[in-house]
C-alpha cells in the first residue's frame, strides 16, 4: 500500500525573506504578504510543464493565473514560478499543505508572496536564471579547475 508520505518534505520553513523589489517597511511587507492570494514556488525541476503546476495548485482553490520564471537571456523555464489564486485562504491552504510536496522527487519550497510585478518573472542569477543555479555551477566549476590541476600536476612530475 502507497502512502502520501514520499511525497512531502518537512515542516515549512521558518525564515524571514524580504523581497528587494518590494518598496516600504518590513511591517507593510509582511502585511502585503498576509493579505496577498500570491505564492511563489521555488526548486521547481525545469522539466516540469505548466499545466502539472496548474493541476497541483487547483487542489487548494480556483487559480487566476500562474507565471512560470524564465531565464532573461534564454527564456527558458528556470526553477520557479508564482501562482495567483483568487482568494487569499486558496494561498494560505498551499503554503500549508503543499509546501514539501515532491514532484520528481524533488521537494517544492512555496512561500506567499506580496504580489506578482512585471519583470519579477525573470531570473536575477548572473547567467539569466536563478541565483542558486549560478552558486551551484560555480562550485561544480571550481572542483573541476582543481582536479584539472592536480592531474597536471601529477604527469608533470
């Protein structure tokens, strides 16, 4: 008999995240937040269609729209996306309930958010996607330079 467990994470994060984009105090962010039907999802696999988003989040409410985050020099699928709902109990409902929830194995991580702005879709990372993408292709890289250099340092002896 399968079980829901396999496809939820842990508890949702207790951190606090300020958007940088977003102009004001960190009281009238954090009431932005609590009254916005917004979310954004993150560690989202790239190979995932829209319409899976779309199938998941209806679980928790009727959705407006959902704005899937691309690259801004490939305009590919980056990683993330932000679902407008309707109603502001629907996004509550998916922090609480979805926040975890694994699609490919992967565990999603949603938070709500003050409210999707144009441009926000895009990825800030240095190569146009997600800055997380950036950190990991730089630590791949910089572990590849060093086993270049110590294989060269072993036919050179």
């Amino acid at each position: 008999m399968e079980t829901l467990e396999k496809y939820f994470g842990g508890e949702p994060g207790g951190y606090f995240y300020r958007e940088k984009t977003f102009v004001g105090t960190d009281e009238e962010y954090l009431e932005a937040k609590k009254n916005s039907s917004t979310i954004f999802v993150s560690n989202v696999p790239t190979n995932v269609r829209e319409e899976r988003i779309w199938e998941l989040f209806l679980l928790c409410g009727a959705v407006k729209r959902v704005i899937m985050g691309l690259n801004r020099n490939t305009l590919r699928f980056c990683g993330f996306c932000f679902v407008e709902f309707y109603e502001v109990c629907s996004a509550d409902m998916a922090v609480r309930y979805i926040n975890g929830f694994r699609i490919d194995q992967v565990p999603l991580t949603i938070d709500k958010d003050y409210g999707f702005v144009e441009g926000r879709q895009y990825g800030r990372g240095v190569f146009g996607g997600r800055v997380k993408a950036d950190k990991m292709y730089l630590e791949d890289k910089h572990q590849r330079d060093g086993v270049k250099r110590r294989r060269q340092g072993r036919f050179l002896r």
